[in-house]
C-alpha cells in the first residue's frame, strides 16, 4: 500500500499530473458555479477527453472535477441563493442569510474549509474503511432508513422556530409531491395528471432551482435594494474567521463528515440525501437550533461537509464492489471501464497503483479548490452590493438556461417557475420552504423502505419497533417533535395547562 | 379582523386542507401498494391542517395550539410592498418563460432583461441595453459553445414542447 502511495503522489507532482488535476479543478469549480449542471455532467463530458490518456493522469482529471464541483456550487448558494447542484441547496438555508447580514465572507469561508476537511474526512474513510464497510452498510436496513427519513423531516421542522405547524404541513405537502411519478413498489404511475413529463416523478434539479433562486430573485424583485444590508460589513467580512469557525465547531465538521462518507457509501442516496441529513443533524447539536435558517455558520458546515466527503464515501462501493452510489459515480464508473479498468474487489489488488492516484488527486483538489475559493471570495462578495434589478433578470435567465440543459426539456423550466412561485408563496404566508425541499427527496426513500420493511415483516409493523437503531431513531424523531410543546410549557408554565383545558 | 386579514389567517390552511382531501381521494383510485403511503400521508396533511385552522381562531383551544406549534407570523402584517409590485414580480419570471416556450431562449432573453430593467428596474437605456447583450452573450457562449447544449429554440423555430 505505501508503495501505491508513494507512487501515486509521484504521478500528482508530476508536470501532467499536476496539469491534469488544474484542469479538472478549473472544470469542476465552473460547472459547480453555473446551475443546475454539476459534477455528473462534468464527468460525463472530460469521459471521452480522458480516452487514450494514461490511466493515473484520467484519475487525476476526474478526482479535480469531484472535488471541485461542490466548492463551486456553494459560492452561488451563499452569495445568491441559488444552488450550483442540487446538494448545494442545503447550504442556501444559512448561508444566504449570511450573505444578507454581510457575512459573506465568513460562509464562503466556512464552506471552503468544510468542503476541504470534510473532503479529506471523506477519503481518510475511504481508505481505512474498505475492509469494514460492507457489515457497517448492512446494519442499516430499511426500517432504519425509513426513520432516518422520518427523523430528518421532523429534525427539520423543528428548526422551523415558531413555524413548527406549518413546517410539518410544508413537509407533508413535500412528501405528497413526491409520489407524483412511477412508483416503483406498485409498478404503476400515480398523480401525473396524464403528463408524460411527470411519469419519472417532479425531477429535483429544476425543483430545487425554483425554490430557491427563482423564489429568491422574486422576494429581492418586490423587496429591492441590495442582496447585503450590511455593505459595510460585507467588504470587510472575514473570509479566515469562516475558516476558523469550522474548528470551533468541529462536532458539527466531523458528524456531517462522518454522515457524508456513510450516506455517500450507500448507493442510490448520494450528496442530496447527505447534506440535507447533514443539516438537519448540525441543527440537533447546536447550542442554538434556533437559529438555524437565519444565519447560523453551523448550517453551513454540515452540509458542505457532508457534501464533499460523500465523495470519499460513494467511491466505497464504486471501486470496491462496482456499485455507484450516485449518477456521477454511474458515470465515473464509465470512466474506469473506459480505461479498462473493471471495477470490484479485484480493482484493488490489480490496479491499486491507480485507485491511490484517484483518492490522491481527491484529496489535493479539496484542497487547491478551496485555495481558489478564498482567493477570489472577496471578489465574488460584492455581488451582494449590486443593485438587485441588475442580478434579478441575469439570474434568472442563467438559472432556467441551466435547468432546461439539464435535461433538454423545457418542462423542465415551466417546472422550475411553477416551483418558484410556489416558493414565493409559501413565504409569504409563513411556510417553510425546508421541510418541503426535505420531503420532496426524503419521499421516494421513505416510501420504498416503509414497503421494504413490512415485506420483510410480513406486514408486521411493530418491524420499526424492534430493531435497535431503528428504535433509536424513532426515539430521536418523537424528541424531536415533541421539543416545541416542551418548550413553550418551559416558557409560559403557569398558563399553558389552562389554555390546554 | 378585516375580511382581508381573515383571509389571510384562514386561507392557507383551507388550501392545505384541500390538497390533503383531493390527494385521499386520488390515492384510493391505485392499488393497496400503491396507495397506501400516499393514503396515510394525505390523512396527516388534513390533520395538520385541522389543527393549523383551529390554531388561527382566537378561541382558547386556538391559542393553546398557536402556543405549542407555532402560528404563522404574517398575520396582520402591514403590507410592507404593494400588491402590484408583488403581482408584477411573479409575472416578469412567468411571461419569460411563456415567452420562450414560443420565441426560444436566444431571442427572448435580452428582451427580458432589457424591458425589465428598462420599465421594472428603473435602469437607463444603455444600462440595460448592455446588461441585456453582455448576459446574453456569456448565456450563448457557456451553453451553446462551451458546453455545447443547444438552447430551446422556441416553437416557432422548431422547438418542441
């Protein structure tokens, strides 16, 4: 193994080496800034580029753009609320109210630092956990998962603050919108209205695009001014104090690691998944939830954790059992055979020279992506002090032009501005747009695995019951609900028991 | 309470109320696997909106609701924007895209954003005229030229919907 690794860093100082980690940082931060394209996309592109190309120089190619892609999305989540990837959105819950404060600085750089450690979290796990992560996976079934979802929706809800009600609604309303589409536990379509558009279900990038940048440049639209109230502070913002935040709040960095690589580890549920979970745990162990969604560094933390050690983490199943855990690992699966890799556990013992050069080429893209970011951060700030009729049109424009290249599918863009407005509404009348957000990608897992687990019971439920870390999680979902009631009793004791009656 | 502001508190409930109703009834049209989670869910939407309807009166059982889950803040909030403001705000990203879907991205986009600009934004001219080019123009040459995506064209150019 060390000889690998000595050999692997070989090809990284290498000039080639070097150039073609650059060029798939570079690549990875553009497609992670513009929206709605990501790392799938990137890697799908550079695959045919990387034909004829030396195997090691391919890994280096391929692991700039992996950790790049997330550094790059956050900047726009902070700085305009509009996510770069779909697993960026959850970034845009506390780091655009940042941005808004005139803290910019401090979540560019709490993100870029996150993004780094939880990167590099992420492929120290890769490493040490190969081995052992087949048994880790397996504990998790899916009762398990099914209360994951169910703990992660109401977690949510809760750091809703005084809209706890309506932060349910919002997620019951989610979890509805997701059953829209093929259910792939009845085999049939349901509530698509006849549509061919929906029969794969409400498609999350256009989704997330219009909740968040399209809602976003519709309240800045009516509201004017500047995205920053606080110029002043803007400019002078520090971008190292984000830096250091993610030190002083380290459980926050290693639980969103740590969630990041297991979840990226488990196939089918990729960054999404990871850093809305992510947040959502961040939010349990603050010393103040009730913050989170109004500019808390931790709700930045979290999920850009999370959101680059899943990196680490899916490549856990890609290589060593040629299962992708998401559609950039799919692709990047392509990569390997391309280059006549076959991916499995015989990868290891016959190229291991070439997984090294991928996990080394991982690590130092976190690491020169992040350099890049808070280079150009103090740039990239004063977009917060432009006039917003001047952002508003642009963003809108890039943002639905990225949606529709998605998929080439202008559903996809009406889609979008349905959601948009949709957004738009639900702030105005006091409903979170979280919990709708979380359930609309919670659903389709909670669904699948409510049905798996009364399959593997028989139809017996008391299934989520009897299962230790399902229990346990059930345990943590009711605390979690049951956490506004306590405390509003702790708050008014004398009258609540009156108004009760 | 005005009829505006009880709208206002009663509203969104009675939507949300609707929309657990109609997706009950819509669910019971699929087979057992297929309907059931979308069954129980549709329940706990009403339910939720029941208690979100009794948590906007101001009967005690109303207050008591309001005090343990929270009641929506936007009630009786002074209108801090006119309502044409946040009419035209909505219709500038809806007319864009209405507009596309017939005239393509390519055309459509510096209109956009030189009339909103112009008209909305309050911009001069050349402001928004270069706004609208040099958006447009970076929007042509990362999708269709760097990336090679090629931009909706627009029904009446041969774009399909």
């Amino acid at each position: 193994m060390i000889e690998s690794i000595l050999s692997a860093l070989s090809v990284l100082f290498t000039p080639t080496g070097a150039l073609f980690l650059m060029l798939g940082v570079v690549v990875g931060l553009v497609f992670g800034v513009v929206p709605g394209i990501g790392g799938t996309t990137a890697i799908a592109l550079l695959m045919p580029l990387s034909f004829g190309m030396d195997p090691n120089n391919a890994m280096m190619l391929m692991g700039g753009v992996m950790g790049a892609v997330s550094v790059g999305g956050s900047l726009t989540s902070i700085l305009i609320n509009t996510p770069g990837g779909a697993p960026n959105a959850a970034t845009c819950f506390d780091g655009y109210p940042l941005a808004q404060q005139g803290k910019a600085g401090l979540a560019i750089g709490a993100a870029a630092a996150s993004s780094t450690l939880g990167g590099l979290i992420g492929v120290v796990v890769l490493v040490a956990v190969i081995p052992v992560m087949k048994s880790i996976v397996l504990l998790f079934g899916p009762p398990e998962f099914f209360m994951l979802a169910l703990m992660g929706l109401a977690a949510i809800a809760v750091s809703t603050g005084g809209q706890f009600l309506r932060g349910l609604i919002a997620g019951a309303i989610g979890l509805l919108l997701s059953f829209i589409g093929y259910n792939a536990v009845g085999g049939g379509v349901r509530f698509t209205l006849g549509s061919d558009y929906l029969w794969d279900g409400i498609p999350l990038v256009p989704a997330l695009t219009g909740m968040f940048a399209i809602t976003e440049m519709i309240a800045l639209s009516v509201s004017g001014g500047t995205i920053s109230k606080d110029a002043a502070g803007t400019r002078i913002a520090g971008v190292m104090e984000g830096v250091w935040a993610c030190f002083k709040y380290w459980k926050t960095l290693l639980q969103g690691s740590v969630i990041g690589t297991f979840i990226g580890a488990i196939p089918g549920l990729g960054g999404t998944v990871a850093s809305f979970l992510s947040y959502a745990a961040a939010m349990q162990i603050s010393k103040s939830p009730e913050t989170f969604g109004k500019g808390n560094v931790e709700g930045v933390i979290g999920p850009e954790a999370a959101n680059n050690s899943k990196d680490g983490g899916s490549l856990i199943p890609t290589l060593a059992f040629g299962i992708p855990g998401s559609a950039e690992m799919a692709v990047f699966l392509g990569v390997l055979v391309l280059h006549g890799l076959s991916p499995g556990p015989m990868l290891l013992i016959q190229h291991e020279g070439v997984v090294f050069s991928l996990i080394m080429a991982l690590s130092a893209s976190c690491i020169i992506a992040t350099v890049i970011t808070l280079i150009i951060a103090r740039w990239m700030i004063l977009i917060t002090i432009v006039d917003v009729h001047l952002l508003v049109p642009a963003v809108i424009a890039t943002s639905l032009v990225g949606v529709y290249a998605l998929q080439e599918n202008i559903g996809d863009v009406i889609l979008s501005v349905v959601f948009g407005v949709l957004g738009y509404l639900m702030i105005r009348f006091g409903f979170p747009r979280i919990t709708l957000v979380i359930a609309l990608i919670l659903g389709e897992l909670a669904e699948r695995s409510f049905h798996q687990s009364l399959n593997m019971a028989d139809g017996d439920w008391t299934i989520f019951f009897s299962r230790g870390i399902s229990l346990t999680l059930f345990v943590i979902m009711l605390a979690c609900l049951a956490y506004p009631a306590l405390r509003a009793a702790r708050r008014n004791p004398k009258r609540l028991p009156e108004a009760v009656k | 309470m005005t009829h505006a502001s009880r709208l206002r508190r009663f509203g969104p409930p009675l939507i949300v109320l609707m929309i657990g109703v109609v997706f009950l009834l819509w669910a019971q049209i699929y087979p057992r696997n297929t309907g059931t989670v979308p069954t129980l869910v549709a329940i706990l939407t009403i339910a939720l909106g029941l208690l979100d309807l009794a948590g906007q009166s101001d009967t005690g059982f109303g207050r008591a609701v309001a005090k343990l889950v929270g009641r929506a803040a936007q009630e009786d909030e002074p209108e801090k924007a006119g309502w044409r403001v946040i009419l035209l705000s909505v219709l500038w990203p809806l007319g864009y895209v209405g507009a596309t879907i017939y005239a393509g991205f390519l055309l459509v986009t510096p209109l956009y954003i030189f009339l909103y600009m112009w008209t909305y934004g309050g911009k001069s001219l050349l402001a928004s005229a270069v706004s609208a080019t040099v958006t447009t123009v970076s929007i042509w040459l990362t999708f269709e030229v760097l990336f090679r995506y090629p931009l909706y064209p627009g029904v009446l150019f041969g774009g399909y919907l």
